[in-house]
C-alpha cells in the first residue's frame, strides 16, 4: 500500500483485508498451539491435583492470556478498515476466545492465572470433616447423600460442611474481579461481565433483554412447580419447616444447590402409589457399570449415524473417581488437540443422574469433533447455550419406548403416569431455569461494581431469593462466600449458558422429531435410531461458530430465535396439572 505522507511527515499504511487474512492465519496457528499446551497442563492439573500440576496449568494459561492480549492489541489496527464479515467475525471471536482476561502486564498475567487455576483446585480437593468423625467427606459422598439421605439434620450438616471450603477463596475472587476487569476493559469492554454478553451476535444489553423475555415465558411454569413442591415438602416435614407463601429451605430438595430437584421425587410424586419407574434401580438390578453407561451414550448418538469414539477416548478418559489422589470430579468434556483427541472427565455413579450427564457430556465431544475440520477460532459452538444443548436433548429422548428397546427397562408404563413422567423431569428442566440465570446475575454485578467484596453473600441470598425462591437453611454471613461453592465460581465458567441450553434443547429435540417423523407429544418422543434426525443435527453440529447463531439455529429448527414455547409445549399437560393441584394454595413468596 502506498504510504501517505503530509506536512507532519509520512502515515503508517493503512492496513488491507489481506493483510487482516494473513495476521489470523498466524494468531490463529499460534494460539492454537497454545490451546493445546494448556490443555494437557489443564488435564493433568484436572485429573491429579498437586501444588505442581496447579502450577503447571496456570503457567499455559498465562502463557495463552499472555498470546491473545498481544494479538488483540496487534488487531486494533484493523478496527478502523472495512473488513469481510468472517474476518470481522473473528476479530471478535479473537477477544471472547478467552475466558478471562488480563492486563497486558505479565505480572498481571501471571496472578490472574494462578487466582483462578489455584481456585478450581482448592474446590477439586475440598472436604468436609465432621467434628467427632474419622473420615472426612469429599462432594461425590456428600453429592450422594443429598440424593439418599432424609434426615434434616444431617442434611443440613453437610451443606453447611461444604459451605467450609470456599470461604478462603472470597479476598482471591475479589481480586480476581480487580485484575480480569482490567484485562477486559483492555479490549475496549466496560468489565468482564460485558466481555461474556459479548459472545451472542447481538448488543450486550439486547442480550440482557433477551434473557428476561425467556425468563418471562416461562416463570409461571416454574412457579406453580415451586408452590406444589413446597406444599408437599409441608406435608413431609411440616409447615412449620416449609411454611406457605415463603422461600423454601435450600437443603431439603435433594441437591447441593438446590438448583435440580430429581432426588425429592419420591416426597413429591403424584400419589403414593408408586408408578412410572426408577433408572437407578433399573441400572444396578442389571449390574450395568459406569463404562457400560458410557457405551449406552456412544451406541445413541452411532444409532443416529455419527462415527464411534476412538480408541483414545476410552484410554484417555476419566470415569471413576481416582482412590489415591485428588481430582477436580465435576464433569467436563475436553478435546485435547481440537481435532480427535476427545475425552470425558467425570467420576461416574451408577444412578440417573449421571447417565444424563454422560449424555451431557458426550454431546460436548461429538460437537467438538464435529467442528473440527472449521478454522481453529470457529472450533466452538454456534454460542455457548448451544454447546451445553446437545447431550441434553440426546438426553430428552431417553423415553421409556427407548429403555425398553435397548433393554434397560422390562416393559412401557402404562399411559396414566404421564404426569409422574413428566413431573420427575420437571424437578430437573423447570426447577434448574432460576438457577442458570441468578449465577451470572450475581457474577454481572459484581463485574460491574454493583455487587462489592462487602455485599457477596449477602447479595448471592438476595437473588436465590427472588429468583428461585428458596433460602439459606442457617445464618450466613459475609464471612462465608456461598457462591464460591458452586465449581463455575471458582472455575471462572459463565453459567447464562446453562439457561440457554434448558430452553434451546427442547427447541432442538422438537426439531429432531420432526425430522424423524415423529408424531405425538413431545415428551414420548425418542429419535433414537434415526439417520435423517442424526443428519440434521450434525449439519448444525458441523459449522461450529463460523456462523451467528441464529443461522445455527435455523439450519436445524427453521426458526432464527430463541423461544420457550418448545419448553412449554412439552410441560403442557403438567402445568395444567400442577394448577389444579396448586387451587386454593398461597403460592409465590416474599422476595425479601
Ligand atoms: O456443569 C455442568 C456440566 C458440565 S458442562 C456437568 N452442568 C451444570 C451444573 O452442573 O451446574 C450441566 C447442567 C448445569
Ligand atoms: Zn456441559
């Protein structure tokens, strides 16, 4: 290009288009490898926690941080030159490519890392030891009780117990807050909070609207769910414990979090006559073991026409919880080499739950390799609801039709357990929606300073409130940092995507029926088996993030928006149900 030159001397020259080509070419070439040294840092660190392995990751990360900033920095150059819309794209995609980010400052660099690597394990080795007891308890034991255990006492040991352990990441988070802020406003965002809504092809604060008008369609469902289940937690352990027209106590709904409520199905089921079926019991009354488990994953998604895992993802796999030595147990899916080398990491237990989850899980690496063939900052999803999507709506066709046919469930329940069908996979679906969208509300504000180091937990209680009206079943105090003991807190991973993916799967499970030709309510819909369903999910699956996501969308659904009328529309026959259960009943509570 030729250089101008004027009376104050002669002007860099303007950059081209292919000049903004060649320097992705070679960011994307250097973070990639960057991305795959971190990642195998990130894995030893996950799988085997040791001061070493901690270190070790947060090294890779800084040196990834370290990579982007500069490159992003080095980008600037073409914010002001017209640009091709996929290079515009990841410019974009160049910044969000990071979870977090940091000053361009090495030092800066270097603590952040370490600030949120040493976090993820001080939570991966958490315990609870219980006064007057040998043996301490490690989350999987305590996840376990939660779902076994009926004593309120008990239950209300261990969550506070566990409440113990993150108490000493609360002055890390806050200066985790102070370094990542500055990192992101490096980059031209107002915080991080801003940086994350950055990530959805439209205007931050339109994302933000777009949230609550979801939220908005389906509050109501949630709430006639939170007022029965309340009221049948009254008749187990007393009004005086559940009172009417109150939040609920947060340990007597069968989860840490309270934020999946399966486990309280037995309290809450229709009637006392026990009907529909138990996976659990049905699992180990078949000694299925966790890797067979797996292989109940692998053989859905091969039944719809994607390729077997790799022999490397069973070696390289974790799926049971190590005996000898710590490790982060919260489950995740990895690609190691953003090509084949995909592996879960998940200590498995033989019950439900987790076979949704490796459902979860595996729906993460079959995108992953998918997406694989697409330019290394399109190897991701269409946006990140999309990714946590996909195993759920595998997972939506886990029908009683489907058990019966791959052998894990004798014969159909009859047609009058609808309800119970349907009222068991509310306390999953409809009890999680608060839940994925209060974590980032509270994690928003305290990026923005609305939230201060003072008003954490204070602040946290305000939104389990109003959000999902439940409450914290002792005092809490800013001496404790609640938050912090739910593993994306300290893992820095944004949670809205969660939200997301509740509402998009039943939107992506209603076109995959659809496309099988299935007829009939959506919940008794399974498209196992099905080639053309299979077919039009990997054509979505395949573009990874090359496009916006409302064109993911529609080459899958037909339609470019996010909408809950899929949700609804599959509840339907429970939400008028739970009306007519819920007559004459004080529901909703005070928000405090
Ligand atoms: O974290 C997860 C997955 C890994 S991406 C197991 N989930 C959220 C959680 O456990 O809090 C899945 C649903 C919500
Ligand atoms: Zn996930």
């Amino acid at each position: 290009a030729l250089v101008a030159c004027g009376v104050s001397g002669c002007a860099e020259p303007a950059p081209t288009p292919d000049d903004a080509r060649v320097f992705l070419e070679e960011a994307e070439a250097r973070l990639l490898d960057l991305w795959v040294d971190a990642g195998r840092a990130a894995w030893v660190q996950n799988t085997y926690i040791t001061d070493d392995t901690t270190a070790l990751a947060a090294d890779a990360q800084t040196a990834v941080i370290g990579a982007t900033m500069a490159l992003a920095s080095e980008a600037a150059r073409f914010d002001a030159i017209e640009l091709p819309q996929n290079l515009r794209r990841k410019m974009l995609l160049l910044k969000t490519s990071m979870g977090v980010a940091a000053p361009v400052d090495s030092a800066l660099q270097a603590e952040l890392s370490q600030i949120t690597t040493g976090m993820e394990s001080t939570y991966g080795q958490g315990e609870f030891c219980p006064e007057g007891e040998e043996a301490c308890l490690d989350l999987p034991t305590m996840q376990r009780m939660f779902a076994d255990v009926r004593e309120t006492d008990e239950l209300l040991a261990i969550w506070s117990g566990w409440r113990g352990v993150s108490r000493e990441m609360r002055p890390q988070y806050a200066r985790f807050v102070e370094i990542s802020n500055a990192g992101a406003r490096e980059l031209g965002f107002a915080d991080t909070g801003e940086m994350w809504r950055s990530g959805y092809d439209m205007p931050p604060d339109v994302f933000t609207d777009e949230l609550e008008r979801l939220w908005g369609q389906v509050q109501p469902l949630y709430e006639s769910l939170h007022c029965h289940v309340r009221a049948q937690l009254g008749e187990e352990y007393g009004t005086a414990v559940a009172p009417d027209g109150e939040p609920i106590p947060a340990h007597l709904l069968g989860n840490m979090w309270s934020q999946t409520w399966t486990n309280i199905y037995e309290t809450v089921k229709p009637s006392r006559r026990s009907r529909g079926y138990d996976l659990t019991r049905q699992l180990e009354r078949r000694g299925v073991d966790e890797l067979e488990m797996v292989r109940y994953g692998e053989r859905f998604f091969s039944s719809l026409g994607f390729a077997p895992l790799p022999t490397t993802f069973w070696d390289r796999s974790l799926f049971l919880q190590p005996v000898d030595h710590d490790a982060v147990c919260h489950a995740s899916a990895w690609n190691i080499d953003f090509e084949s080398d995909i592996r879960m990491k998940m200590c498995i237990g033989v019950n439900s739950e987790d076979f949704g989850t490796i459902h979860h899980e595996l729906g993460h690496n079959y995108y992953q390799r998918a997406y694989s063939n697409q330019d290394p900052l399109y190897r991701t999803s269409a946006n990140d609801g999309f990714h946590e999507g996909v195993g759920d709506t595998i997972s939506l066709s886990i029908t009683p039709e489907y058990l019966v046919e791959v052998g894990l469930l004798d014969r159909i329940p009859s047609e009058d357990v609808e309800i119970d069908l349907l009222l068991r996979q509310a306390l999953d679906k409809i009890a999680f929606l608060p839940f994925g969208l209060l974590v980032d509300q509270w994690r928003w504000r305290v990026f923005s300073g609305e939230i201060t180091p003072d008003r954490y937990n204070t602040a946290w209680w305000q939104l389990r409130q109003e959000y999902q009206g439940i409450r914290a079943p002792v005092s809490r105090s800013e001496d404790d940092f609640d938050p912090g003991a739910k593993y994306h807190v300290p893992a820095n991973t944004p949670y809205t995507r969660y939200f997301l993916a509740h509402i998009l799967q039943f939107q992506f499970h209603r076109a995959l029926c659809a496309a099988a030709g299935i007829e009939g309510p959506l919940h008794r819909c399974s498209v196992y088996g099905s080639r053309e369903a299979g077919a039009r999910l990997a054509t979505m699956l395949e573009m990874g993030a090359s496009k916006p996501w409302p064109e993911a969308l529609e080459r899958l659904t037909g339609v470019r928006e996010m909408d809950a009328t899929a949700i609804l529309d599959y509840f339907a026959p429970l939400s008028s149900w739970l009306n007519q259960q819920n007559e004459g009943r004080a529901c909703g509570w005070d928000v405090g």
